[in-house]
C-alpha cells in the first residue's frame, strides 16, 4: 500500500545520472553533486512552473567574518510550495559561499558570492522537500556539513554553484561545452580550477554581449 505522504518525496528523489557529478578534488572529493538546474527541472516537473506551482523569497543576505581576513557571503530563503491547491508554510533554507577566500596565490573576492549563497539555500531547502535524496540517503551527501574540515586553499576546483553559472551562460551562448572545456584546458567542465573562474565568466558574458 503506497503512502500518500510521500508522493512528492518519491517523485523527486532520484537524481539521473547527467545530473550527478563526481567530485574531484578538494575538501568534497570523491562525494556527488547534484546540478542545480536539475534541481529546478524537478521542483518544475513536480509543482509546476516557479511563480506558478513553487516559489521564494530572499529574507536576508550578509557577510560574515571568517579566519584570516575570509569572509562568507549568506543567505536566508523562504521556499513555498503549492500542493493540491494549497500554498505550503514556508520551507526555510540558509546557504553560504565565499565571498573573500583565501586561496593559494592569496585573497581572492567573488562577485558571485550572493548568487552562489543562493543557489546553496535553495538547495537546503529543498532537500527538506526529498530532492535529491536518493544521493544524501546512501551515505553520499556532499554538503560542506558533512565533509571533513581542510584548509581552503586545497579546494583548488570550482563549486557546484560556479559550475551552475557557467552551464547557463554556456547554453544562453549556444556554446559547444567540449570546445569551451578544450579552451579552458580541462577535460571536464567541473574539473576547472577556481583561480579560472572568472577568466571563464568573462570570455562567456563577452560573448553574449556580442550575440
């Protein structure tokens, strides 16, 4: 007999193989993580178009202090969804990302941070929701909760929220993924060192601008 209370659970707890990628290096080696534009396509499956069938709200954005002159970029979000007609209590979501990091060649400030915060909070949230949890439930969950602590230069890759920005730039630019790994000179889109991050954006967002 199947339970009612897990129709939505069920319907979003298993994440396909394209929307899965390993984690190379740094502190989440070896753990999976989940496309966020997956995410996205399943809460839109599910509920329906966003504004429509699922939503948020930002509730508040600010910096916090970290070791070593870093500081870290926050989020708060309120997730709402709609089921059987009825607009859910608000699902509450904190997320985080680096605003100055210190890396190997010294401090490093993204532009991306509030965004990448986001995209972390969203993710929180909607896991409360079962998104994903066929990943988290096996033991694999690749939140930065779970994951044994190390100096932040080691995290030598780009995040799962970097990796987002630029797979939407790059289908916003009909770019060919495989050349644009060739001219950034990895084999793997997530395999792309952080220190050329925004080298990236920019070669992206020029082209867009030129579209």
């Amino acid at each position: 007999m199947s339970n009612n209370n897990l129709v939505v659970w069920d319907a979003m707890k298993d994440v396909p193989k394209q929307a899965q990628k390993n984690i190379a290096a740094g502190r989440l080696k070896g753990m999976t993580d989940i496309s966020p534009q997956w995410r996205y396509h399943v809460m839109t499956q599910t509920f329906g178009p966003i504004g429509i069938g699922w939503k948020f709200t930002i509730d508040r954005q600010w910096l916090e202090d970290g070791s070593d002159d870093q500081r870290c970029a926050m989020t708060n979000i309120s997730l709402y969804v709609k089921h059987e007609g009825e607009w859910s209590a608000a699902i509450n979501g904190t997320g985080g990302s680096a605003f100055i990091a210190k890396e190997s060649r010294g401090l490093y400030t993204s532009d991306e941070a509030y965004k990448m915060s986001l995209t972390d909070a969203l993710s929180v949230a909607m896991k409360m929701l079962g998104v994903g949890a066929v990943i988290y439930s096996a033991g694999n969950d690749y939140s930065k909760y779970s994951a044994p602590a190390a100096p932040p230069q080691q995290a030598t890759t780009i995040n799962d929220s970097q990796l987002a920005n630029l797979e939407i730039l790059i289908e916003q630019t009909n770019t060919d993924i495989e050349q644009f790994c060739k001219y950034v000179k990895v084999a793997e889109l997530h395999h792309l060192p952080a220190a050329d991050y925004n080298p990236a954006i920019k070669a992206l967002e020029d082209k867009k601008g030129k579209m």
